[in-house]
C-alpha cells in the first residue's frame, strides 16, 4: 500500500475495522466467483494490481473473484479453528439483498 502511494493513518483506517467488531469473530459475507490460474503479466496490470491489493510477482499465480463483500449487521464471535470450516449465522446478522 505504501508503495501504491497511501500513508500510515490511511493504511491504518482501511485495516481497521468497525467498532464492535474484531478478531475472533465473522465479520463480513463474500459472494466469490471463479478461481483461475493467471500468468506474471497478467497480474502486472494497474488495474489488476489494484484488484488483488499487490504487486505481480508478489501474488500467487491463482486468482479468485471477488463479486461483492459486505459487513454483517452485527458480528458473529466463532472459535478458531484450522482450515475450511463451516460456521452457522443467524438470518438478523446478514444484510439486506444477500438472502434473496
């Protein structure tokens, strides 16, 4: 980020979350789309630099779209586990659109 011209506070506000939210806990809904194996120069583009939040030769060769992401109306505090892992989320804690 540094090197994409932003200062420490403004890195700082884009890595802070929400008040009432922290570690611990779910705090967003991702809706993800496709995952694909991209190639150096590829990820080299502005564009695709900004998508993915680093530098070509940086990132990994996969790629995996990101349609939309949303925090929750209210966290969700979980147990931390390794892996994939499911989690239950009761319907008042997801926002609206996401249900339909």
């Amino acid at each position: 980020m540094k090197r994409g011209g932003l200062d420490d506070d403004t890195i700082q506000q884009l890595k802070s979350l929400s008040d009432g939210f922290g570690k611990g806990m779910v705090v967003a809904i991702v809706e993800i789309g496709k995952t694909y194996d991209t190639i150096v120069e590829e990820r080299s583009k502005p564009d695709m630099q900004r998508r993915i939040g680093a530098y070509g030769a940086e990132s990994g060769r996969r790629c995996t779209e990101i349609r939309r992401v949303e925090l929750l109306r209210k966290p969700v505090r979980v147990k931390a586990k390794g892996d994939i892992f499911k989690v239950t989320i009761d319907q008042d804690c997801v926002p609206e659109g996401w249900l339909e």
